[in-house]
C-alpha cells in the first residue's frame, strides 16, 4: 500500500508566521490544511503549497467562532485524511496604551488569539484523543511570560494559552493519552503584522528588536511537531526575558517602561486612514514577510524548556549544597 502523506492544520496559515510555517511543512511532504478568514490569502497560499508539490486546502473560517472551526476540521479529515498535527497561529492584537482601547477591541484581541487556540485545540483533540495519536502545537511568544506595555491584550491571550495549554497537559498524561501537546515561544518576528493591526500609536509600529524571519519560527514550530518538548524557547531575547522574569520582575517592569515604548515605535507617522484587520480581513497584506527585511536575521538559537529547568535545579542544588556547607562552617 502507497505510503500516505500525513495532514497538518495551521490556523492564521496565509500570512506571517503561519504561511512561512505551511511551507514548511508541504516541503517535508505534508498535505496542509490552512485556516483563515481571507478568500485572496486562502487562494495565493494554496497555490504556494501546490507550487511546492503538496496537496493543500484552504479554509474559510474566523478562529473566533468554534462552530466554523470546527467545520473547518470536517472538512479537513473529508478532503484530507486524518490529521495529523494542528498549529495554533492565528492572532490579532492592538497597538496601543491600555486606557486606550475599547472594550470590543480588548474582547476581539481574546477572541482570537486565546480562544481561537483554544477552539483549534477542541477541534483537534476531539479527533486526536479517539485515534489516541497526534500532535497539538501551540503557538506561543516571549510575552506569555514577560509582558511588555501597549500590547496589553495580545500578552494576556498568549499568558492564558500558556495556563491552558498546561492545564491540557496534566489531563491528558492523567488520561495516558498518546497526544501530544507542545508550545513554541517566539520572539520579535519579520510578519505584515505591524502593516494590519489596529494602531494607535500615532506612529508605525515595529517589532521589539531584535527581529526574526517567519522562517526561523517555522523551523521550531516544526521541530516542535516532530519531537514534542514541553516547550521551545527561540530566539536569545526570549530566553533572557523569560529567565529575568523569574529572577527579577520588578527590574523587567522598569525596563519594560523605558525601553519597550520607543522600541515598538518607528519615527514615521501611521496613516490614519489605513485599514486593519481587527474585525474584517485586509487582502492584499497576506504575505510571509514584513518590512523589516534588512533588521532581520534568518537564525536564532532556542533551547528545550526542560533542559533549562534541569539545569537550573542542578545549579540551585549545588547552590544549596554550598550554603549548607558554609553555614556548617561558621563558627559561633
């Protein structure tokens, strides 16, 4: 009997991180389902990853209602097969100060970005946990555990896909299920996402450098589907901003303050008058790269999130040791 392909989903699939992410899986062999909500991103993409020689499908659908992703999955295992990895991309935010968002863009932003997830998970694991095989890749970034300010909804969805994503875990090894759930956290990357978000700002947008190729992201996020770590940590500025939030918050907090304001704003004026892709879709803007394309670098080192739990108890052990020790030579 042919070897059959294996079927990956990616959500947010036509644009960014999700695009450079479907490429990278047609290359590998996969038959790829995309998800969005744009009839233009949905046709270039498929094209694409017809062009790349995979058999690909495109998805109507908002993230954001259960319903249609959950039709979107439907129709996924009846053109495809059985699927084989889901990756949760699709995301929305806000630029902009807290006090200055309205209480539907705050609710969109989580609509999307948190909920979302949480609906392409509930569309997997329902077909996944039944066959007791697959693997579930959460999208994640830097800021579900460091915040940053004028982001304040996005950091917050990706902060809850990281509690629930964790929560998920603990039931399913309470289940011995065999599906696999794995999170990748990104850093700053090259994405049209400063192009379409909605800004408020008065200024571009930028990412918070340093900045990332989609492309790197699509390497981990794969690598995440074939081996399943808890978590990947991409990008040093990720790791540094995860491990000083452990050690010194309060520090990040003033940092943040400082730094984080000018760093996600370019020196050009926003056009007032552009649209974004908050409640509709903007077509014309669903490509893989940003306008960042001279500030940003094709490779990032990453580490599994195990490895640096491991050796920070190592190191913390040993630091005990020697207090330990210390404190049995002091004389009194």
């Amino acid at each position: 009997m042919a070897h059959e392909s294996p079927v990956v989903v990616i959500t947010g699939g036509t644009a960014g991180i999700g695009r450079a992410t479907a490429h990278y899986f047609a290359q590998a062999g996969y038959k790829v389902a995309v998800i969005a909500r744009g009839e233009q991103g949905l046709t270039e993409t498929v094209a694409e990853l017809e062009a790349l020689g995979a058999k690909a499908l495109g998805c109507k659908a908002d993230v954001a209602d259960a319903a249609q992703v959950e039709q979107a999955a439907e129709r996924v295992e009846t053109e495809l097969g059985p699927i084989n990895v889901w990756v949760n991309a699709a995301m929305t935010t806000v630029l902009g100060a807290f006090g200055s968002m309205t209480p539907e863009e705050y609710r969109r932003v989580t609509d999307v970005t948190y909920l979302g997830c949480t609906y392409g998970t509930m569309a997997a694991l329902k077909r996944m946990k039944v066959r007791d095989r697959g693997t579930i890749v959460q999208v994640g970034s830097a800021v579900a555990y460091r915040s940053i300010p004028l982001q304040s909804a996005y950091c917050g969805a990706k902060a809850a896909i990281r509690g629930f994503t964790d929560s998920l875990r603990s039931e399913l090894i309470h289940d011995k299920s065999r599906v696999r759930l794995t999170m990748v956290h990104l850093p700053a990357l090259n994405t049209p996402q400063f192009d379409w978000a909605r800004n408020k700002l008065g200024k571009r947008g930028q990412p918070l450098p340093p900045i990332y190729q989609p492309e790197v992201a699509a390497r981990a996020i794969f690598d995440a589907a074939m081996r399943a770590p808890r978590e990947i940590w991409l990008g040093k500025t990720t790791i540094q901003a995860i491990l000083g939030n452990m050690v010194a918050p309060g520090l990040l907090d003033t940092v943040m303050a400082k730094q984080a304001y000018s760093g996600q704003m370019t020196n050009e004026p926003e056009n007032p008058e552009r649209a974004d892709y908050l409640f509709e879709p903007v077509e014309g803007l669903h490509r893989t790269h940003g306008r960042f394309n001279q500030k940003a670098s094709n490779k990032a080192v990453s580490v599994d999130s195990d490895i640096v739990s491991m050796v920070a108890l190592v190191a913390a052990g040993a630091g005990l040791m020697a207090l330990a020790k210390l404190r049995r030579l002091k004389p009194f």
